[in-house]
C-alpha cells in the first residue's frame, strides 16, 4: 500500500522568501518523526519529496509532499516541527493550491 501524502503547492515571487523556502526544504527532508505507542514504533521522513525550479523568471512554483503519517504523529507529540507545516499550509490556503 502506497503512503499517503499531503502536497501544499504554491508561487513565490520574491527571490530571497524563495531561497528561505528552499532551505526550509532541504531542512524538513532530513527529519524523521518517531512515533512509539507500546512496544511499537513508527518512523517517517517527514518530507520525503519536495521541488521548486532552477531559478530563472519569477515566480516560481514551490511543491512540497509531506508524509500523512508524520504529520498526524508531529500533531500527537505536539512536536514543534508541526509550525513548518502549518506556515506552509497557511500559505498554500491563501491562494487555494493546496491538494
């Protein structure tokens, strides 16, 4: 069964909003999120696929896909990594690009 994700997409015009946006990225795809309940664990990248263009004409279409699971685990743990994705989705809501 394929994992399910969460893809918040939108534009950004501003070169240096879209430099912070693309470290932020880089950032999230490192984190795992761990999840025990009982003897058992889970573990999920948090950001296992994300893509902006090379830079060139602004703007540009920034395109993150979370793990559905992690983000329900960051919610669970009131992890604070849960800022990132609700900064992300905040933005994607203001212009309706979010899948």
């Amino acid at each position: 069964m394929q994992p399910e994700h969460i893809r918040i997409e939108f534009y950004v015009a501003d070169a240096d909003d879209a430099e912070m946006l693309s470290k932020l990225a880089q950032q999230l795809a490192g984190e795992e999120v761990c999840f025990t309940r009982g003897e058992v664990s889970w573990t999920w990248q948090l950001l296992p696929k994300f893509s902006f263009p090379a830079r060139g004409k602004a703007p540009w279409l920034y395109s993150f896909e979370f793990s559905a699971d992690a983000v329900r685990a960051l919610e669970l743990l009131c992890d604070s990594r849960l800022a990132h994705f609700k900064y992300l989705e905040g933005r994607a809501k203001q212009i309706n690009t979010m899948h």
